[in-house]
C-alpha cells in the first residue's frame, strides 16, 4: 500500500530541478483547485497562461512564458463542459508543442470518454480516438489515475502512468470509520468484484456480491456481437445456412452473495455519475440487515440530481477523490466527502522531471488491482 508520511513529502517536494513548468488548462476558475494543490506540493508558481472562450465559443490559449527546452505539464480536470475541456487541452498541447517545449506532459487525474472504450452496436470506441488526438496534437507522457479499464493505456503509443487512488481511500476507511473492522467490502454488480476483492484482501474484510440488479447500458452490446445483420437477411442470403441463435439472457432476482447483516457495508466502484445504482444496492443491503453504508470511488461526476437523490437515499456517506472538482455538489449534499490526491500527482510529477522511477508509486499493485 502507498503510504508516505506528510513530513516525508514536504521534504521531498522541493527537490526538482529546472526547467519545470506548471500549467493549468482550465478556463473555469473552479476547476484550477487541485492544479493550486500540485503546485504547491512541488514548491513551484503555476506557469503563466491564459485559456478563455471566445464570443462565438470558440476555445483560445495564449502562453505567457518561455516553455523553450522544457518540461511542461499541463494539469487538465474534467469539467461540466466536457467537450470544452478536452479542446483546451489540444489546444494547449499544440501550443507548447510549437513553442519548442522539451516534453509535454499531460496530467489528467479523470479521462474523459472512458466508459466507451469497447465497441458498441454501430458505435465507435471513442476512447482511441481521443487519445489519438492527444498524441497527435504533441503530448509525450500522460499521468492518469483509476483507468476505466486498464487496456485503454493500450490506446495511446506514448508512456502512460496509470496511478492508484485506493491507498488513500483505504487510509480513508481506517481512519474515519471508527468500526471499521466489522465491515463487509461490496460489490454492486459481479463486474466490480475484482475492485472488490482487492479492498477486502488489503483490510482484511469479507466481500460480498450483489447479483441479478438491472445491468446499465454500459454492460449491453459492449463488443459489437450485435452489429451483424439479424437472422431473417441472414436466411435471405443463404437460405440453407442455419446459425444457431444465442439464447437472451434473463436476470435472476437481487440476492446478495455473502453477509452482510448487522455489519457496516462499504460498496466500492471507481466512477459514481448516475447514481440509480447505488441506490438500489443500498436499499438492497439494508433490507439484508446492513446498518451503515459508505460508498468509496476515486471520481465523483456526480451528475444530474446525484447529490439530491443521495441526500434522500439510505447511504449514509459518499467518499470520493479530487480528480473533478464538485464543491457545488457538497453543498447541496452534506454527505459527500472528499479524498485529496494531489500527494500522489506531484510526486509522479517530480519524478518524471527528475527522471526517477515511478515504481515507488505502483508498490504492491499486482495485475488484477
């Protein structure tokens, strides 16, 4: 597990050589918190620059320093305007790119579009293509955290970083859930299980398993198995072809596999937007006797209704990360903690400034974490 002392970081942070600079690509100020963080974790100003809309929307970026011979990174969080945010960091990129800069860096705690990154019925994984235009546009190394899935690193043909927010979240659990040791680790859905799993191992819980809920649209169609034509043009070109047809699946009933009753229930995941859910897994645990329930990502979207529906839910806490910033949704719900990770992020920085080993921050993450 990661863990390092903040009296440890404070002396290490200081240690960069020249020839680094900071920038933020954001045009809304609420979005430039975790860059302040960063920065001054690293002892270093945040570089000159200034990233706005235009009239007519379009996106502008005017560097105010010389990144000539450099390393530059570019701390991008993902805002509401999701589209605006990835061109300001093209933008950005490019313009660096064109000013001579030694390398670019991006660091993106969230990646965009990365829930569509399998092939859907007539779709397109948009998550390739995104990080193809990063790369084009002149990043050299990229610094993410919690991958939707890890095989998107496979997409860009640069270096990519794909840093962990678990250690801090179950420094989280052991810190600030007094009885923490008589809780169960959940899973909401069988396809978070490793996630699961691996929390339960590291805090030496039990798991449990809730089966049979209503699968997203994230679960449906997700290789392209339904894009061949249906079985009547099939017949029609080959009338003697017989295709044997894949029997539908049909959802058993909720049951949650493993006990819960009478025990603290932690579901864990690594994006909380539509909370739908979550919320039907709380109900569900508490109907099977659980008496607290947290719920522990490393990116809170939190979109739509979110933090209404959780305030009016059964979950009693939501803790998630600082890799999006959502202050306005902890106001409107008391019950949203958040987890700084900008620890983790100026380390990585550091380091790669420095040309050190990032191993440091990957011990005891094995395959499956």
């Amino acid at each position: 597990m990661f863990c390092v002392s903040s009296s440890e970081f404070g002396a290490i942070m200081n240690i960069t050589k020249g020839g680094l600079v900071l920038f933020s690509a954001n045009s809304n100020s609420s979005c430039m918190e975790l860059s302040k963080r960063i920065a001054e974790r690293l002892g270093v100003e945040m570089g000159k620059v200034q990233v706005y809309q235009e009239p007519n929307r379009e996106t502008r970026v005017q560097i105010q320093e010389s990144v000539r011979g450099k390393d530059v990174f570019i701390i991008q969080t993902v805002s509401k305007d999701v589209n605006t945010t990835i061109m300001e960091l093209l933008i950005m990129v490019y313009a660096c790119k064109t000013s001579c800069a030694k390398s670019i860096i991006g660091v993106i705690p969230y990646f965009p579009y990365s829930k569509q990154c399998k092939m859907r019925k007539r779709g397109s994984i948009v998550s390739k293509l995104l990080a193809s235009m990063m790369c084009k546009a002149g990043l050299t190394h990229l610094i993410t955290m919690d991958l939707h899935q890890k095989e998107i690193q496979g997409f860009f043909n640069i270096p990519v970083d794909n840093l962990r927010a678990s250690p801090f979240l179950l420094q989280y659990i052991q810190e600030e859930i007094p009885d923490y040791r008589n809780a169960v680790i959940v899973a909401k859905s069988p396809a978070s299980a490793k996630r699961a799993q691996s929390f339960a191992e590291r805090l030496r819980l039990g798991i449990a398993v809730i089966h049979g809920e209503a699968q997203d649209a994230e679960s449906d169609m997700v290789d392209g198995r339904h894009s061949p034509p249906t079985a009547k043009y099939v017949a029609a070109i080959h009338p003697s072809l017989e295709i044997p047809m894949l029997i539908p699946k049909e959802k058993p009933p909720i049951t949650v596999v493993g006990d819960v009753g009478g025990r603290i229930a932690i579901i864990v995941d690594d994006i909380i937007d539509d909370v739908d859910s979550f919320l039907a897994a709380a109900e569900t645990l508490k109907e099977r006797g659980a008496y607290k329930i947290f719920v522990m990502a490393t990116h809170g979207l939190l979109s739509s209704d979110a933090p209404r529906l959780i305030e009016e839910s059964a979950i009693d806490e939501v803790v998630v990360t600082n890799t999006i910033p959502h202050e306005i949704q902890k106001l409107q719900c008391p019950k949203i903690k958040t987890v700084d990770i900008s620890m983790i992020l100026s380390e990585a920085i550091r380091r790669i400034h420095n040309g050190e080993s990032m191993s440091y921050l990957f011990r005891n993450i094995g395959l499956d974490d």
